[in-house]
C-alpha cells in the first residue's frame, strides 16, 4: 500500500484529502507543513509520493520564509530525494500558472483545488505512483 505525505496548512484540506485517498484510493497517508520533516520523510522514503500545497504560509527554513515551490524545489535539487514524485496542490488556478508553477518547482505534476471529481484525484496520484 502506498504512503502519501501530505503537505497542507489548512486543517480542513488536509482532512478532505486525507479521506478521499484512504477511503477511495486504499492509500496510507501522513501530514506535515514542516520543512525538515518533509525532507527527513523524502529522504528515509517513508512515503511513495508528496501532494505540495504551493501557498503554505508559515514555513521557515534556514532562517527564510520557504512556501510549497521553495520545498519541492529543494526536493527535486537534492539527488537523494529527486526521484521522489511531487504532485502540486494549488487553488490558484490562473491562466499560465500551471506551467510556471512547475517550471518554477520542477515538480512532477499539477492539481487545482478545490478537488470534486474524486476518483479522477485518486486516478491522477496512482498514474505518478513510481512502478
């Protein structure tokens, strides 16, 4: 079974995400907004994937403000943890923003919020699973 690290601020995303992924996609999931600790997670691979809100609002690392891009960034720069897939979550779903907010992150792929189609989101995150 696959464990799904999510990377969310707001309670009450997190707790919808959560449910979906484990009631409709039989997925393990955690939760943290912690910088270091999604690091540590992506490097031990405690988790097979990473959903990354991209506006997190209260993360510092190394003494500056880092949000969901700066993260998945640091991820996809790191050999360690480059292969780790990294989905963005975002509801800020403006034109040409997909585009730039993966060239920006370097992330795998891209979801908008809020998240209605439900089988569709689980179908999107076990097509990035790794084989």
């Amino acid at each position: 079974m696959a464990t799904i690290l999510i990377v969310e601020d707001d309670p009450i995303n997190f707790r919808v995400f959560a449910k979906i992924l484990t009631k409709r996609g039989g997925f393990e999931v955690q939760g943290t907004e912690d910088v270091e600790e999604v690091l540590r997670m992506a490097q031990a691979r405690e988790v097979d994937i990473i959903l990354m809100d991209v506006s997190l609002s209260h993360n510092v690392y190394q003494g500056r403000a880092v949000d969901g891009l700066a993260m998945t960034k640091m991820l996809k720069d790191n050999p360690k943890t480059a292969s780790m897939p990294v989905i963005l979550v975002t509801d800020h779903a403006i034109e040409g923003g997909r585009k730039n907010f993966l060239e920006a992150s370097s992330a795998d792929s891209y979801i908008s919020k809020p998240v209605v189609e439900h089988e569709l989101f689980v179908h999107q995150i076990r097509e990035m699973l790794p084989k």
